[in-house]
C-alpha cells in the first residue's frame, strides 16, 4: 500500500514538474516572440515603441543589453538626421547669401567683355568685382566659423589675455573707418583686468560690435570701451551715442540674417550672432539697452572667468 501511494506521489511530482516546465517553456517562447515583435516594430518607424520589462534570469539580462543597444543606436540616428539637416540648412543660408553678389559679379564681368568699355570703367568693375569676391569670401568663412561654434565643432582655447590689449587688438581694424567718419574711439579700461579666454575669437566677438556701433553712430560721434571686473564676473560695455535701436529690434539683433529698421544696406545680419555664439562658447553672455536716438549700449559679461576666479 505504501508502494502504491509512493508512485503515486511520485507519478504527480513528475507531472508537476512537467507542468512547470511546459508553462515556464511557453512562458519563455512568449518573451521571445515579444522580444523580436518589439525589434520589428523599431523597423517600422522612427520612434521607439513601448517597452514591457522583464526581469528573469539570462533572458531578462538579454533583454536589458538589448535594449541599451537600441537607445544608443537610436541617439546615434537621431544626431545624425539633426546634422544632415543642419548642415542642409547652413548650405542653404550660404547659397542664399552669395546669390546678390554672385548675380553682380555676373553683370560686371560681361561688361568687361566689351571691347569699347572705357579704361576707367574697366578698372571700376574689376574693384567692385574684387569688393564682391572678398564679401563672399567673408560672409562663407564666418558662416562655417558660426555653424562650427553652434554645433560645438571649434574648439576655444583657455588663455590669460589682459582686457585693455585685446579691446585695442579689437577696435585696431576700425581705426580707418572711424576716421572717415570722424568718430572717435575711447578706451576707460585698467590695465589690471584680466579673462580667461580664447584671444583670437574674443578679438573677433569684441571687434563685430564696435563694428556695429561704429556702423550706427553719426559724424563727430563718440563709441566708448569700458572694462571692469568683480568677484563674479569680467565685463566689457561697449556703447555709442548713435541712432539707437527699435524696441521691436531688441530681441532679435543677435539672431542670425535678422536686418532690424535701422541696418546698413551692406548688412547681412552675422557678425553679432558670431559676437553672441562666441561669448556663450566661452560661458558668458551678451546683453543690450537702447534708446532711440540716444545710443546703445553692448555688455559682454564672462562668468567666473576672471584671473582671480
């Protein structure tokens, strides 16, 4: 009798133990067919489907690894669709902005042609051939250089630059056009006051808006430099006494191709969005108050990159 009921036991722990293992068999097939469902469902379209977790033994490890692999794999083509379509965009703007002086190089150069064109026009068209040439030639450049600078590409270095020598390695471009204008530059800097930055592309930044100021300040005006510095912050104001500008304008001079009422015919709108990228490149910022009229006034503020930061 006691055979009997151990059989039987043992007969039902077989089939117990079959039981489970069919169920936890299904079970596993079941996790698998999801598995590959949710692959082919990643095929189908852009966005990532939901994801149902599991956490059991080698499969559940699987299935994590997996799914690190898609979201990295994901990320990687998601940044690569955003810079094929910057870099779509920046041809774009490069091809819209060459189109006006390549149209007029066009023109001059079939007036060249002319066998009865005067010597004295010949000479001016090849000059107004030889300005256009150099205005593509600085609009491509300074255009890379911003499409560089906002997709993180160019590399600023860290150096220790006194203030006063890079603001006069700035405006030292501008000397001539301030002359002509008879515009005088000031500087009220101490020679103590030091950043931490890149020379080269904060001369750059520095010397777009005393362009700008330049630009806009009439006859016998006045742009002034000053420098000071804090436990916080290095700063630089560079204002003028020219026409000012439009409240409406304010908010969007440092965006790129913006033209506000008051810009020069020449103006193309990418030296103060160049001014504005380098500066945030280097943890600083760019602020601006106007009055119609009065003037203008740029600050250029660099955090905790002062020499005793």
């Amino acid at each position: 009798m006691s055979e009997r009921i151990f059989m039987a036991l043992l007969v039902g722990v077989f089939f117990l133990m079959a039981a489970v293992f069919l169920y936890q068999r299904k079970k596993r097939e079941k996790q698998i067919e999801e598995l590959i469902m949710y692959l082919m469902r990643i095929q189908d379209g852009p966005e990532l489907p939901e994801w149902t977790s599991y956490r059991e033994g080698q499969l559940g490890i699987l299935q994590s690894e997996i799914y690190k692999l898609v979201m990295l794999l994901h990320e990687k083509s998601s940044q690569a669709v955003k810079e094929r379509e910057y870099l779509s965009k920046m041809l774009s703007d490069i091809s819209h902005q060459i189109k006006t002086p390549l149209t007029s190089i066009t023109i001059m150069a079939d007036l060249l042609r002319e066998p009865d064109l005067p010597e004295e026009k010949r000479i001016e068209f090849a000059g107004k051939i030889d300005q256009q040439v150099s205005r593509m030639t600085w609009l491509v450049r300074n255009l890379l250089t911003l499409s560089q600078l906002e997709a993180d590409m160019l590399k600023l270095k860290k150096e220790d630059v006194e203030v006063k020598k890079l603001v006069q390695r700035a405006a030292e471009p501008l000397r001539l056009m301030a002359d002509v204008k008879n515009v005088e530059i000031s500087f009220e800097i101490d020679e103590d006051i030091h950043l931490i930055c890149d020379e080269h592309w904060t001369v750059e930044a520095v010397s777009n808006i005393i362009k700008n100021c330049l630009e806009h300040t009439p006859e016998g005006g006045r742009v002034t430099i000053r420098g000071e510095e804090n436990n916080f912050s290095a700063n630089i104001y560079i204002s003028d006494n020219g026409e000012g500008i439009e409240k409406e304008d304010i908010a969007h001079i440092f965006e790129r191709f913006y033209k506000g009422k008051n810009a020069s015919e020449n103006s193309v709108g990418i030296g103060l969005a160049l001014s504005r990228q380098i500066m945030v490149q280097q943890n600083g910022t760019i602020d601006v108050k106007s009055e119609p009229g009065v003037g203008t006034e740029f600050h250029l503020k660099w955090y905790t990159l002062s020499r005793g930061a």
